[in-house]
C-alpha cells in the first residue's frame, strides 16, 4: 500500500520523517516504494529546517505562527482552515493520484497537529473523494495528562478525527515508552521507530513484491482497506526461530519442526497482542487483520491458520483479514490491527476529564481577553 503520508506540528513532523526511513527500508529489503511522498508541516521554521536531511521523500511546507501565545488546538484549526487550500495547492497534486491512501500524524495534546489535523482530513477527503484517508493520533505522556490544555486538547482532537477519518490509530505514549526514559533527542528519535515500526510488515506485503516473498494467503491493498474502520490499534511481535530449517530426506523430523515453528507463530502473536498501541479489548473489535511474516523454509500452512483463528477466538469471530509473508531472515513476526474498536477506557477518560475542565478553561481564557 502506497501512501501519502502528512505529518502536522512537532509530533507529527518527526513521524513523518521516520515513515521516509521506513520507507527507505522497504525499497532496499523488498524493492517496494511504501510512500509516494512524505509531508511535514509545521509553524516552526527551525524545526522543517533540520528535517531536510531526511531526504528528498520528505518535503517541508511551513505555516504562518499564530498571532497568539495561547495552547488551545482551536489556534491550530484557525491557522489550518486560514491555510488549508494553500498546504494542498503546495504539494504535489499528481502523486495523490498514484497513492492508495492518506494517512495524517500528530500528536493529541499540543495546537498546531491536534488542531488541524481533522481540517486538513476534512479539506482531503472533499478534494480527493474516492481515496480512504487514515490518521495517526499520539496520546500525551502520563506527566501531561495533569496539564488541562493538553487534556482538552486531546479530547477535541479525538472527537474531531473520528468523525472524519476512516480510521484512526491511536497510539498511547507510556505503552510506547515511559516518560522517564525519554531523556534525549536520541530517546525521541528510538520512541519515533517504536511507533511506526508495525507498520512496515503490512504495507510492504500489500504490494507488488518478487514472487518469493509471496505467502500462501495474500495480504493485499483491498484486504487493508476494508479492515480498517474507526478506533484502531496496532501491535508487532516476534518470535526468534531455529537455523535449521527442514529437509525432506530426515525422515520423522518434519512434523515435529513444523509443530516448533507453529509455536514461535503464536509466540510472535503473544508479543504483539501484549504491545498494542493502546490498550483495548479484542472483544471490542469489529474487524481485524493479521499478518505473518516467517521465512519461506520455516513456512508452513498450520502457523497462518493458527493465527488467524485465534484471532477470531478473541474478537468473538468478528470479521477476520489475514495471510502470511516470506519476507523475513531468522524470525517470525506477527502484525495485528484491532479496528472499528467500539469501546476505548482511555478515550472515555479524555472526554470526560476534558468535560470537567471546559468551564475553568473557558474562565481563565475569558480573564486574558
């Protein structure tokens, strides 16, 4: 799946930079283009500076600063539908027509990405109807959750987004990494690879890959975008396997092999069913999807079966996409998504919090007119 990908505000800019390595990747791993172009956009002229060494997938595009010093996203969907039509004249209209889907990051708490994401979905998918449009959305810290701003924010943010995205990934911050860690530019950027990470298996086995890295089921672009709906989640886990790989001249082996190799599978799929990008019920899911990634000499049929109906099994058989890859050295990998979510306990908690703080907020703007 092709992708154009924009990322808006600090958050989202730096995201959006580490989707082009990933991409990067994918074209050296695999020999496939997963981005047609990367955007960054943001207010701050310093900060789009230093993202040009990324390379020339990701190009810059800066807004006017906001006239005010306040911290409500409203600031940040003032400047985006002042800005909007201008953003997308800007880039480069002909690759919106090779690209399979949009795909939007930003962070929750702060103006400018949490401000203007929904706009700039909005003003896309008015201009470009027949394409899906998803977003990235990255929860605050656990410090920032005791800043009111950040909490407002982010519930207007969420309720925005999920109105007007096709989907939309959530990506809880302290499930990532905790706040303590992050203790360094060098930190950020590692926090950065832990976000974008699980997407690399999925989009890169969606498209046109050599024939050898093909699995026995298909994952393909139509697969991707009939899974995807609402509240989504994310997890990636691996598994490592055994050098040896099966011979069918060792008579008695191959059953007991491939019965190992099956339980690396569900290893890989523990691991990522234990790192979701936020914390949700699978039960709560009304689609999913999966992907396997083994290599071809460890393959076989029974370890992409078993994912997948274990999956249904905890998704009380909600409807099920999934297949397998070969495109991987000494490990097995298990991708999971977690879509149309019809109950998040933290996204409840952002609007009710934000609900509680309205009226002090609405105070204290009031007191600095």
């Amino acid at each position: 799946m092709k992708l154009v990908l924009i990322g808006i505000g600090d958050c989202g800019c730096n995201l959006a930079a580490e989707f082009v390595r990933l991409s990067a990747k994918a074209k050296a791993e695999s020999g496939v283009e997963i981005l047609v172009r990367s955007y960054a956009i943001n207010d701050d002229q310093n900060k789009l500076n230093a993202l040009r060494k990324v390379g020339d997938k990701l190009l810059t595009i800066a807004m006017p600063e906001p006239a005010t010093s306040r911290r409500e996203s409203e600031v940040g969907a003032d400047l985006m539908r002042a800005n909007g039509d201008r953003i997308i004249a800007t880039m480069r209209a002909g690759e919106f027509f090779e690209t399979n889907a949009f795909m939007l990051v930003a962070s929750s708490a702060g103006r400018i990405g949490s401000g203007g994401i929904s706009i700039l979905a909005r003003k896309l998918k008015d201009r470009y109807v027949n394409k899906p449009l998803y977003a990235l959305v990255v929860l605050p810290l656990a410090a920032e959750n005791n800043v009111p701003t950040y909490i407002y924010n982010t519930a207007l943010c969420l309720k925005s987004i999920d109105k007007t995205a096709d989907a939309t990934f959530l990506f809880d911050n302290e499930k990532v990494r905790s706040e303590a860690s992050v203790t360094s530019a060098a930190d950020n950027d590692a926090l950065n690879r832990e976000i974008v990470t699980p997407f690399y298996d999925f989009l890169r086995a969606s498209e046109r890959v050599d024939p050898k890295y093909l699995g026995t089921s298909h994952v393909g672009i139509g697969d991707i975008v009939q899974s995807l709906s609402g509240w989504s989640a994310i997890g990636y886990g691996t598994a490592q396997l055994s050098n040896a790989g099966f011979s069918l001249f060792k008579k008695g082996e191959n059953f007991e092999n491939k019965s190992e190799e099956t339980v690396k599978a569900m290893e890989a799929m523990s691991a990522a069913l234990s790192h979701f990008s936020i914390e949700c019920r699978l039960e709560d899911a009304r689609k999913a999807l999966y992907l396997l990634c083994v290599p071809a000499k460890h393959a076989n049929i029974g370890m992409t079966r078993s994912v997948g109906n274990h999956l249904r099994e905890l998704t009380n058989d909600g409807e099920v996409h999934g297949g397998d890859f070969y495109g991987v050295k000494d490990y097995a990998s298990v991708t999971l998504i977690a879509s149309k979510l019809t109950y998040i306990e933290k996204i409840k908690n952002y609007y009710e919090r934000a609900s509680d703080l309205a009226p002090e907020l609405k105070n204290k703007e009031t007191q600095s007119l």
